[in-house]
C-alpha cells in the first residue's frame, strides 16, 4: 500500500501545489490561462507525438481494449443523465452537463502521469490508441448535445464540428505520430531535443494548471449530482472496463491497466467549459470535477491495486 500511495503522491502533490499557487494569489487567472493554452497548443502536443514516435506497435490490435472502455464510458454517461432528470429532479440542460461530466474523464492531466508510472514506456501505444478514438468521440457527442440543440442545425452544426476535429492539436498530433510511425521517423538532433524538453517539462505543468484550476473552480453547489457522478466516474467506469478488459478478452497487462487506469479517472475540466458556455448546470459541473479530483486519489490506489502495480 505504501508503494502505491508513493506511486501517485507525486501526481497529486503536483495537483496540489497549483492549487495553493492559486489560492495563496501567487499565480493569477490570466497567468494560468496562458499557462493552459499553451499546454493545449504545444504542450501535449509534443507529448502525444514524442510518445507515438517511440511506440511499439503491436502485430494484432486487440480491439477488445476499445470495447472495455467504450461500454463502461456508455453506460456511465447514460446512467448520470437519467439519474440526474429522475432521481435528483434536475431540467435536461442539467442532465445532459452531469451525463458529460461521468462521460468525460481526466485522460490527459491525470490518467497519462499516473499510467507511465505503472507501466513506462509499453503504455504508450495504448494511451496514443485511446486518445484518437476518444478525442473525437467525446468531442463529438457533447457538441451534438448542448450545441445542437440550440442554434447550429444540419449544415453548420457539422461543418463546425468538422473544423473542430480537423484543427484540434491533440488530434493532429496523433495524425503526425502514426504518420511518422508508418515511415520509420524518430526525432533525433536538435530537433529531437526541443521535443523532449517540451515533452517532459508538460506532465508537471499540466497538473499545476489542473490544481490552478481547482481553485478556480471549486465547489459550489450540488454535491448530491456530484458526488453520483464521481461514483460512476471512478468505481463504475473502471469496474466494467476491468472486467471486460481482463476477464472477457484477457488484453496484455499494460493494455488492460491503461484502460482501467483512463476509466478511473475523474471528470474532466471539458465539462465545465461546455456548462459556462451555456450557462447549465455550472455547479453540477464544476463541484464535480472537484470532489471527483480529490476522491482519485484514493480510487487511484484501489485500482492499482487491483491490477497488481506495485
């Protein structure tokens, strides 16, 4: 236990240490703005490239991995959404912003540090493998929902997701990284060490400008719909990716410790922006990625423990 509470200290003490930059006035919101941006621009980014570029590609792709996570995300996204409009009485703008928050999990800020932790540098394909599919997919649904409902119809609701997709760094990163796969490319020189400088210093800088965040954020109303959805977000979602994942097609050990590792993530700040753009269930959202945020630190550990880390 002690090995793995040592395992994430380090992540959350990152977490941490933004927020009490932020609490103690030593970095301000603009400051942490531009801090996010850049992590979103150029950031991750070289992240996501440097890790494709080094993976090693399996011979088979075990699609099961998709599945594992894909059916859990589902049925937690549609579980919070019915639970929040039946259960917690809320009106369906509410619903539809606690269905993303249980959807959308921490998948870069927390679940990449945490992974390469457990299993180094044979988790790279499968998180790279992840993220392309889930970009996209999550980008899309909460699109489909909270914008295409108001204003955007046929036309320019898909050409405004299609210039989302196609212009998102994250994205265009993994296109760079399986193109640079295919033809044999390995950055090397200098431009192979600007990468890894970028690449290496974004992990820390990205979990201070999450607990930057935190603070901005924080907790303020609807802890009943939030705390649901950090059950489903951090024990649900993991439970049934495990099962399928370990138990139905028996996926490699790092394949099947990434995805539980990504399903056990908390929400993710995405579904607060969504809730401030349109100005529904701002506290459902906000309250959630909190208290989802400091409950991982504990579900973090159970589930390395189920996987035998450590």
């Amino acid at each position: 236990m002690t090995d793995l509470f040592l395992l994430v200290l380090p992540v959350f003490g990152l977490v941490a240490l933004g927020y009490a930059a932020g609490l103690f006035g030593l970095i301000g919101e603009r400051a942490n703005e531009g801090l996010t941006s850049y992590l979103f621009v150029i950031g991750s980014p070289a992240l996501i490239f440097k890790l494709l570029t080094a993976a090693s590609f399996p011979d088979v792709f075990p699609w099961g991995y998709w599945i594992a996570y894909y059916a859990g995300m589902a049925a937690i996204w549609v579980a919070a959404t019915i639970l929040t409009a039946r259960l917690f009485r809320r009106p369906h703008g509410e619903a539809v912003i606690a269905g993303l928050a249980a959807g959308q999990a921490n998948t870069v800020l927390i679940g990449i540090p945490i992974i390469l932790k457990a299993y180094g540098e044979a988790a790279a394909f499968p998180i790279a493998m992840l993220m392309a599919v889930n970009l996209p997919i999550t980008m899309t649904a909460a699109t489909l929902m909270l914008e295409g409902t108001r204003a955007a119809r046929g036309g320019a609701l898909a050409a405004r997701l299609a210039k989302g997709l196609a212009t998102h760094p994250l994205l265009l990163a993994i296109v760079a990284g399986l193109a640079a796969q295919a033809v044999g490319f390995r950055p090397s020189g200098a431009f192979g060490s600007m990468l890894g400088m970028v690449a290496d210093a974004t992990i820390p800088l990205s979990l201070i400008a999450l607990g930057l965040s935190l603070k901005t954020y924080g907790v303020r109303a609807d802890v009943p719909v939030a705390l649901m959805v950090s059950a489903l977000r951090l024990l649900v979602h993991p439970l049934i990716a495990w099962v399928i994942a370990a138990h139905v097609f028996a996926l490699p050990p790092a394949w099947t410790g990434t995805v539980v590792l990504f399903a056990a993530m908390p929400a993710g700040i995405n579904a607060y922006l969504f809730a401030a753009r349109y100005g529904e269930g701002v506290g459902i959202a906000s309250t959630s990625v909190a208290l989802s945020t400091a409950l991982s630190v504990l579900s973090s550990i159970l589930w390395l423990r189920v996987l035998g880390v450590g």
